[in-house]
C-alpha cells in the first residue's frame, strides 16, 4: 500500500525527488525506464495536491518523454479528472475512454456501479477485475460527486457504451482464438477503437 505524504510541503517534496530521480537516470543512461512506475504515482502525487498548473507542466513532460507509454488505470483516473479540472473537455474524455478500454471494471468501481466480470481474454493484470480494488482510498475520496457525475455520464453514453461492446466482442474473440495470424487482426483493431475515439475528441 502506497503512504502520501501527510502535508503540501511533503507531496511537493516527495514529486520533486522522484522528478529527479528520473531526471538523473536520463542523463546516466540517456533515457528513463523507470522500471517502480514513478512516472504514474507522479499523477497520483499531483491530483491529491490539485495544483493544477504544475500538473499541467508534468502531463506535458510525461507525453514528451513517454511518447508511447501505455500507463496504467490509477494513473489514467487521476490525469482524466485533473483535466477536467482544467477545464479540457476533449483530452479528459479521451483519457477517460482509454481507462474504460485498460480495464473495463475500474470506472464502475470508481462511481459505485455494479460490476460484472466478463468472460474475456484480460490481455494483462492491469486488466483484470482485482485492479480495481488497488485504488488508494486518498483519491477515491479526492473524486467530487460532481467529477464522479461527469464520469457516470460519459461512461453510459451511447458513443462509450458502443466502444465498450465492441472491445468486449474482441476480447471475448481473443480468448477463443488461437495462432497469431487469427489474433493478429483482432488485437489490431482492438487497438483501433481508441485511436477512433481520439479522433471524435479532437
């Protein structure tokens, strides 16, 4: 179990030195790895603090320096709701979608709904149902009725609700479908269906 910091002073502290710690293994090793996932408590760090512009500032660094990172749930539910905080309707939709596709039980966990294990292929544990039940109870309580509203909302929209079936008719496929060239199409398409969302968010 991750422990915060219990004062502004120590979460401000506590992004600075893992801020540094990365900075310091770009220039010894002319990238980050970052192999502990500082880079995402990073946005857990900055949601509990809300000081929006320095997170801002982060998410910037973050994208630059982690082009192709796949994050993880926690990670996508802090940066999703601190957009919107900021007032970026498009990018916290996107990100939001993209949580509902990494892990198809982790918004229902988040806004008290119900939550039904499918009978999929879970391409990973980021994925599975019992990820949920690793959100510290720092941010579920950080969340707003009103941020969980918006989230209910777009979670039982028509356009996520169609997303949503069809990445678990793919999913349902995968866990069925053996050889890569039967899987290859489906995991690419799975793919796909964020890179479409995108696209109506822009």
């Amino acid at each position: 179990m991750y422990r915060f910091p219990k004062t502004e002073k120590g979460f401000r502290s506590r992004i600075a030195s893992y801020r540094a710690a990365m900075q310091k293994e770009r220039r010894t090793y002319g990238g980050i790895s970052d192999g502990s996932g500082k880079r995402y408590v990073l946005f857990w760090l900055h949601f509990l603090l809300n000081d929006l512009k320095a997170a801002k500032t982060y998410f910037r660094w973050y994208e630059k320096q982690f082009e192709d990172d796949v994050g993880e749930p926690i990670q996508k539910l802090c940066w999703a709701v601190s957009l919107y905080r900021m007032g970026d309707q498009k990018k916290s939709k996107y990100v939001l979608a993209d949580l509902m596709l990494s892990n198809l039980y982790f918004i229902p966990s988040v806004i008290g709904a119900e939550i039904d294990r499918q009978d999929i292929w879970h391409a990973s544990s980021d994925a599975e149902p019992h990820y949920a039940d690793e959100i510290p109870t720092e941010i579920l309580n950080a969340v707003t009725a009103a941020e969980r509203s918006w989230i209910a909302e777009l979670h039982d929209s028509l356009e996520f609700r169609r997303y949503r079936k069809r990445h678990v008719e793919i999913y349902r496929e995968l866990a069925n479908t053996r050889g890569v060239e039967k899987r290859t199409p489906l995991v690419r398409e799975a793919g796909a269906l964020l890179d479409q969302l995108k696209k109506s968010c822009s």
